[in-house]
C-alpha cells in the first residue's frame, strides 16, 4: 500500500484526487500549501502579481515542523504554485518520487506570475502531468524529466448523481444553464445567446466584472456552488452549456467530464477534443458560435426524448471512459512505477 504525501487544497477537484487516492488503497497524508503561509489575502495577490517563489522560505520552513521523520513512497504536488525547487529538495527527503500534476495551464499566458514557482520547479520533478497537448513541449523546454499527457477527470463520488426531490427540481430547475466563472470573452457569448432567444440561467462567480453585467443580470441565479448543490443545479438544467477559456487555451474542461458523470446534458464548443470525446448528437451536442449554439439550444428544448437520450448516452460514454479520478491517480502511480525501470517514459494522450 503506497504512503504519499499530498500537497493540495483540501476543497474542490484537488480534494477529490486526494480521495481517490485513498479509494484506490494509498495511505494519505494531506496537507494545503496554503495552510503554510501567512493567513493574509496579500500572499495571494503578490502570488498571482509577482509569484509564489517569493513565499519558498515560509513553505519550507513549515514543512519541515509538519513532515518531521516521516518518510513516503510518493509525493504528489498539486499545482505547486508555492513549490520552487528548494520545496522539492526538501520533499526529497522524505519522498522517494516527487511529481507534478496541474489543473490550469501553467506555461501559458492568462494567470500571470501565478506560476512562476512551478515554472522554476519542473525540471525538479520526477515527473510532470499536463492537461494540454501544448503544454507538452513547453514543460520540455523548461527541461521536464518527464512528460505525461492526461485529460480533465470526474470524481466518482463527487459527481455521482444524487436522487431528487420535487422541491430540489423547483429550486435549481432551469432551461439552458451555464455554470461558471465570469471570463472576458463569455459576457459577449452569452449575452448574444440571450438576445437570440435562449432562456439562459447563468451561476458562478464575478459575473458583476462583466461590461454586460446589466444585461446579464437578470439571468444571473448565484455564485459559486459546489457539493450537492453543484450537482442538482446540473442534473435539474434541460441543458448544460460547456464554455472554454480562451487565455487558458481550453479545447475540453472540467465540465466536459462532470456534466455527462452527472446525467446532464452536454452542449459544448465542438473541439477536436470534444469530439474524440463523445459522438455529435448522439452523446452530446456541440456548436461553433453563438448562432449555432442557440439554435442547438432550442432543438434541445424542442424535443425532451432526444435530450434524455444524448444526456443517458453521454452518461454511459463516461462511465466506459478513462476520465475519471480512480484511473487517473492509477496512471499517475502506474507511471511513478515506471520512472524505476530503464524506459523512458513517453508523454501519451
């Protein structure tokens, strides 16, 4: 039963690789990186304006109090915008492997400095998990060891469907919902959805940035949710827009997986991920541009067998698939395993 330690947040989809972990036998030791610096909102703005390197001497200073003599097979960072290679030297001594697995795009340009730690640490690491084809070569140039390609997972357990009750399909019921954060190039998108007709409900957090904002506010339903909540408010939309980050150079996200893990409706950016992802119009419905994305909207509300039809189909597609958290940390510990033998391990898709 492999020991690892695991350096995360303890919310969100970090939590739920944690616990997949666990599911899958590893023993867990869990703790936040955030939780090791000072308790003040200015360690995260000087992280996102000037980067996490400038924290190194707090984080390592707090782990060694935390880790004392204990000793892991693995050390799994998730993110690491706080880890900079004295971190990771530190982490050696008390991890046989150190690895890498980040969410976002950290060799891009959107997040600023935010990842200037990790971009200094990746040469450090046993190995690096990316989320994006281009971030395959520009973690090689940064001089990566090793490379792995993995996708956006759903959580077994997070988001499994929950049964409803009639009062959970009147308080979160909605037509066409998008759920998420306020990003520049989405006020735009959605506020033409909205003037094409679509009955749009839209949660998540600073949709008030938005230049729309006074338009789009009628249809605003909320901030952030998550837990149970998260998931009713998808299973009780007739259907769930899946919106990409351009900055973060999405072509799949975290909702390509979680919506059809929870029984909805998938109605996405048609992508080549997207695609090799699910069947157009069988398991789930995609668009390019706001105009096709309207008109795939209405269709959908048209036609109620259809919608459960792509949304059961999509369901099944998942579950058949390899994006989900348990084989995920499976690849990961698979390819750990791997750095020991002689073959060089290749990035895959």
């Amino acid at each position: 039963m492999p020991s690892v330690l695991y350096l995360g947040q303890k919310s969100g989809t970090c939590l739920d690789r944690a616990n997949a972990l666990r599911r899958i036998g590893c023993m867990v030791d869990h703790i936040d990186p955030r939780e090791l610096l000072p308790a003040t909102v200015w360690v995260d703005r000087w992280t996102w304006r000037m980067g996490g390197h400038w924290f190194s001497p707090w984080a390592q200073r707090a782990l060694q109090a935390r880790l004392g003599f204990k000793r892991y097979h693995l050390c799994h960072v998730d993110c690491g915008e706080w880890i900079t290679p004295a971190v990771i030297a530190l982490l050696r001594r008390h991890a046989r492997h150190v690895i890498n697995y980040n969410n976002d795009d950290p060799t891009g340009a959107r997040d600023g400095a935010r990842f200037a730690a990790y971009r200094q640490a990746v040469p450090h690491y046993d190995l690096v998990a990316v989320l994006r084809e281009t971030n395959v070569p520009e973690v090689k140039a940064l001089g990566a060891r090793r490379v792995l390609r993995v996708h956006h997972c759903a959580d077994e357990v997070s988001h499994a469907p929950r049964p409803l009750s009639e009062a959970d399909r009147q308080t979160w019921h909605s037509q066409v919902l998008f759920l998420g954060t306020w990003f520049p190039e989405r006020g735009p998108f959605l506020l033409e959805l909205i003037r094409l007709g679509v009955p749009l409900t839209i949660r998540g957090p600073n949709w008030h940035k938005a230049p729309e904002w006074a338009e789009l506010q009628p249809h605003w339903a909320g901030g952030a949710i998550g837990g149970d909540h998260y998931a009713k408010a998808i299973q009780c939309a007739q259907v769930n827009l899946g919106l990409l980050s351009r900055e973060n150079r999405d072509l799949h996200t975290t909702r390509s997986v979680e919506i059809p893990a929870l029984g909805g409706l998938l109605c996405a950016e048609r992508t080549p991920e997207h695609t090799a992802m699910y069947i157009e119009g069988q398991e789930a419905l995609f668009w390019s541009g706001a105009e096709e994305c309207a008109a795939v909207c209405r269709e959908a509300l048209a036609d109620e067998h259809r919608r459960q039809r792509v949304a059961s189909a999509g369901h099944w597609r998942h579950l058949l698939s390899p994006h989900r958290n348990d084989a995920l940390m499976r690849t990961l510990l698979t390819a750990v395993d791997q750095i020991e033998a002689p073959a060089v391990l290749e990035p895959t898709a």
